[in-house]
C-alpha cells in the first residue's frame, strides 16, 4: 500500500522514448508498467488536441487513455490476486424437440435469471451429440425438454454426476437446479 507520496515516486520515471499513437497525439504521453517492469504497459494515454475534429467536426482538446485487461489480467494472475471463482456450469439444456426450442429458450432465460450458469446448443443437434456436449461442458445437469415430458408439463433433470434422473415439473425447475446444486 502506497503510504507515502515518497512511494509513489519511487516508482514513477520520465521515458522521453515512448512513443503512442503518432497519427493522433499531440502533447504528453504515458504509459503504467508494474513496478517490476516484467510486462507489456497496463495502460497508456496522452494530450490529443485535433483527434475529435478529425472524427466528428468538433474542435475540442481532450486527452485519454486506453487499459490492457489481458495485460491486468497476467499481473494480477502473477501477483496472486486474482480471486478464486469456480465458473462452472450448472445446467446444459438439451433440445430433443426443435418444435419445442422456443419453450427451451423461455426456460433458459428463467434459469439465468435465476443466476444459474446455463448453455446449450445453438444449432439443431442429435441428442446423443448434445449429450456428449453437456458432458464435455462439464455442467453438473441436462436439463432435457422432451416433447412426451413437456405435454404434460415437465421435463427431464439428469444428475451428470451421479446418473440420477427425475421427471420434474417445468415450474419447479429452477428450484430443483438451486437446491442440488448447494447440495
């Protein structure tokens, strides 16, 4: 933690070599490096005097800066500060119907709302082949909408772990993937 300005000084230093963006800066430029100087600038920017009467007629000085997310990322990756997040997938829904796959959607968009992780796939499929993609997914449940299933109102809620598959209600759906997957 920066306590000091005498911290903050120590590392900052004058380059008159770099260069930004010669077609469109005019004044001061700069760049932020980690202290350690192992990567690629995390951000840059300068004075652009002309820039917006070149793009858009308006003659107004500004000044800006552009930031490496990639670049960030590896510094923070590096560091050690990037927080642990399990960005698994919950559900992987399978059309095994197309007539249904508006109804599959409906449902898609109710279990992320829900703020349960869901894919599927965006093309007519096999249902072996979308199997084998809720597999390869790593989700933790198909969720397959059937059309014998959803005339009377349910679909079909397979464990991927454990192999467990129940007939469920499309309305209780969401409460269903919630409950087993804390459990």
């Amino acid at each position: 933690m920066l306590g000091k300005l005498g911290d903050l000084a120590a590392c900052c230093k004058v380059d008159f070599k770099i260069v930004r963006g010669l077609a469109y800066y005019t004044g001061i430029v700069w760049e932020i490096h980690d202290c350690k100087g192992e990567l690629r600038a995390i951000a840059g920017g300068g004075r652009y005097d002309h820039l917006l009467k070149q793009v858009s007629g308006v003659d107004l000085p500004a000044l800006g800066f552009g930031m490496g997310d990639v670049v960030l990322g590896e510094l923070l990756k590096d560091r050690g500060l990037l927080p642990k997040a399990d960005w698994g997938l919950d559900c992987y829904v399978v059309v095994a119907d197309e007539a249904l796959r508006g109804e599959a959607l409906k449902l898609i968009h109710e279990l992320r709302d829900a703020g349960i992780a869901v894919d599927y796939g965006l093309t007519e499929t096999k249902v072996g082949k979308q199997f084998q993609a809720a597999s390869a997914s790593g989700a933790r449940y198909a969720l397959v909408i059937g059309p014998d299933e959803w005339k009377s109102g349910e679909v079909k809620l397979k464990d991927l772990v454990t192999g467990a598959e129940d007939r469920v209600k499309s309305s209780e759906v969401v409460g269903r993937v919630t409950r087993r997957g804390a459990a």
